[in-house]
C-alpha cells in the first residue's frame, strides 16, 4: 500500500464515490491500473488544532494498516477525510466503520429509475391499506 500524496491524486479521489461515517469519508476510485492501493489522508482546520488534527490523522492511519490487508483494492485510490468526532470515537468502532465503508464504496452502483412520462404518476395501486370510517 502506498500513500497519496499529490493534489491532483485527491481532487481525482473526490470524484469518486464517498462513504460517510461518524468518524471520516472514505473517497474511493479507481486509478485503471493494476498497481497497488494507495491511500490519502486529510484533516481540514474545522477539525480543531494542529495536534487535534496530526492526533485525527495518525488515527486513521493506524486504522488503516491494522486492517486494510485483503480490504482495498489493486488499483484503486483512498482518500479519508478525517473528522472530529475520530477523537472521541471508540477505535474498534472506527476499525468497524471503516470496514464497513469499504464495503461501501465497492458496491456496485445502483441502475436511476427510468422517469415517469409525462410527470404521470404509476399505474399500480397504492399498497397501503386505507382506512375505513367505523359507524
């Protein structure tokens, strides 16, 4: 794994997809290559002070080279947005959101629904029962 470190690399990340925790954003997209993972760590100044911020951003990464083995793909680039909320937060629940948030930015894109024409609303009855006026 190795680490990102140019802008361009995060701007490029930011237009991938986004998977939200209490804690961070994992960005995710992929490079088209087959070189290995790389990750990007970033704390803005809304999070608090230099040490708030280094202490956020060391914490990330100890989340991630605990358990980003067999998780991140060849290929692809991380970007993690720290927030502040990763000081407070207990470190096996950051370990078990960032798990999930992997997860998340790996699932493959939903298909849009097709509009309605004409803004006509569907044909199909409406599933829930209505309810009847006791006399």
């Amino acid at each position: 794994m190795q680490r990102l470190r140019q802008r361009s690399d995060f701007l490029a990340a930011a237009k991938g997809a986004k998977a939200p925790t209490p804690a961070f954003v994992l960005q995710s997209r992929e490079r088209g290559d087959q070189g290995p993972p790389r990750v990007g760590f970033t704390v803005t100044r809304k999070v608090g002070t230099a040490v708030e911020r280094n202490r956020v951003r060391r914490r990330l990464r100890e989340v991630v080279r605990l358990t980003a083995a067999g998780r991140l793909r060849d290929g692809n680039d991380y970007v993690m947005i720290g927030r502040r909320a990763a000081l407070d937060r207990p470190f096996d629940r950051c370990v078990a959101d960032f798990i999930g948030a992997v997860k998340r930015v790996h699932r493959p894109a939903r298909e849009p629904e097709p509009p309605a024409r004409d803004g006509a609303r569907s044909q199909q009855p409406d599933p829930r029962p209505t309810a009847r006026a006791s006399s």
